[in-house]
C-alpha cells in the first residue's frame, strides 16, 4: 500500500491572548511572574531536582540531586541581562519578588531577598552564552530531569517514535561530550554551537536544555522532551522482549508534523494550561 505525503487541509488554532504593557516596567513584572510560576509548574510535575511538592508544604517525593536546575527569562528592560532563581530555594516554593536579576558579566543587579542573594553558577556560564548568541530566545530551561539524564547517557539522538516527538524533528541537538559541571566559558560555548537554531539539546551524561520565544514554550519543550526520552526507554525496553524494534515516523510525516505541532505558538498553548492549573493551586503566591 502506498500512502501519499501528508497534507493539512485545516490546521490547529494555537491563538492565545497576547498581554499588552504600559510600560517595560510593566512587563517586567509580567514576565518575572510568568517565570516564577514556571519553576512551580516544573516542581509540580516532579521534574525538578527535588520531585514533585505539596501544596501545603515544601515536602517532596525523593527523586533528586538537591539544588541543580535553572530556569531563565530576558530582562525587557535590559535585555543584556536575565531573571534567574536564587541557588537553593526549592522551586515549588518561587516567587517573582526571589528572582535575580543578573548582568551578562555575572553580577546581581537587584532583586532577591537580602538572604538570599547567590545563584547557581553553572546557570549564568550556560544561560549568558545562550541569550547572548540567540537574541530570539527569551527564555532557557534546564533540568536534571529523571528521563531526560537517563536517556543522556546513551549519547544519542532521539529517535522519532511518536506523534508528540515529531515536535523536535530537525530541532533537536545532541551535545556528545561532558567535562563535568559547566563551570567555563569554553564548555558553555560548545553547548551553544551544538544547539544552534534549535530549539533544543539534549547534553550527554547530564540532562535537557530547552529554550524558547518565552518562558511557556521553553517549559512546554522541556516538559515533553522528558516525557519523550522516558517514552523511548520504555519502549526500547518492550521491544527487547519481542526482539521487534519500535515503528519509527516516516520523515515526511515527522516533517509535516513538526510543521504542526513544533511552533512557537503551539508550544506556548501547550503549556498555559499547567499554568493554570499551578496558578490555580498556589492561589497566586508566584506574585
């Protein structure tokens, strides 16, 4: 049987109200909001460093490796600089008045509390190359998410199994090398050669980046990048029992679902219902 290449006679709507700001004050506030509820939406669906918090308390299922993880957004104000989570405040517990404001050199410009003044320096060393050298990209997520650094470890490209993985067709880098904790210049600068245009990279024996136009696309790629590397392991795991590998999407259908479902807009519809369902939850303590 042979199927023609896919074409769309009608295609999703991922139309969103878009906000409108008096001043870059204004979105400021906007966008240091949105990105403190992203570090809840990533602790709520347990794919942050500490697992999944409690509503009530900051409680967490153990499935991590303490104070790693980093998510950032550009400043409109300046936008040389990033907003970025205090080193060690857990995420479900994140609020738009704890984020830092800091400089492409590295310094704290305002924000935080007076206890609470230090970052993660692997955060700016990878965070300031990326929004240095891709001006469309307003904001950068990254996690030692459980999936995503097991599948790390294989040192390979994600495989397209699914319609959903079709999201990072072509958009999808592999940096093949790890020298430890991001701590230089140098290794940073090979992260960002290895990313590219892409809107993702998937960093061996270390974990998921993603990035995005703003904070809820980054957050909606990180999320289903994770949930599409545990997809592969299990299914690669099914497979060895019956000794048939996984059914692969044809380039062109890959293609044309990419085309679909991989834009910046669908990313951002795809992650504004777990901000809202966060949102929802917490009550509004993000602001």
């Amino acid at each position: 049987m042979v199927i023609a290449s896919p074409k769309a006679s009608i295609s999703f709507d991922y139309s969103l109200p878009r906000p409108t700001f008096s001043s870059k004050l204004e979105e400021r506030e906007y966008v240091k909001e949105r990105l403190a509820l992203a570090y809840r939406v990533l602790a709520h669906q347990g794919m942050c460093e500490w697992g999944r918090g409690s509503r009530s308390t900051a409680t967490a299922t153990a499935t991590g490796e303490g104070a790693s993880g980093h998510l950032t957004s550009r400043d409109p104000v300046d936008p040389s600089s990033f907003w970025v989570n205090p080193y060690g405040l857990h995420f479900s517990l994140m609020t738009s008045s704890d984020l830092l404001l800091v400089s492409h050199t590295g310094v704290v410009l305002s924000g935080g509390h007076p206890s609470r003044q230090k970052y993660n320096a692997a955060a700016w060393v990878i965070h300031s190359a990326i929004h240095a050298h891709r001006p469309d990209v307003q904001s950068v997520v990254h996690a030692h998410s459980p999936s995503g650094k097991a599948f790390s470890t294989l040192g390979r490209e994600l495989p397209i199994y699914t319609q959903d993985a079709a999201a990072f067709w072509g958009d999808l880098a592999l940096y093949a090398h790890h020298g430890g904790v991001v701590l230089s210049e140098d290794e940073s600068g090979e992260i960002v050669k290895a990313l590219g245009r892409r809107k993702a990279v998937i960093l061996q024996n270390h974990g998921l980046l993603t990035v995005g136009g703003c904070i809820e696309s980054a957050l909606a790629w990180f999320m289903l990048l994770e949930n599409e590397c545990k997809c592969v392991l299990a299914a690669e795991a099914a497979a060895a029992m019956t000794g048939k590998p996984p059914i692969s999407l044809s380039p062109e259908v890959a293609e044309f679902t990419w085309r679909e479902t991989g834009t910046e807009e669908a990313g951002a519809f795809e992650a504004s219902p777990f901000f809202d369902l966060v949102e929802q939850e917490c009550g509004g303590a993000h602001k």
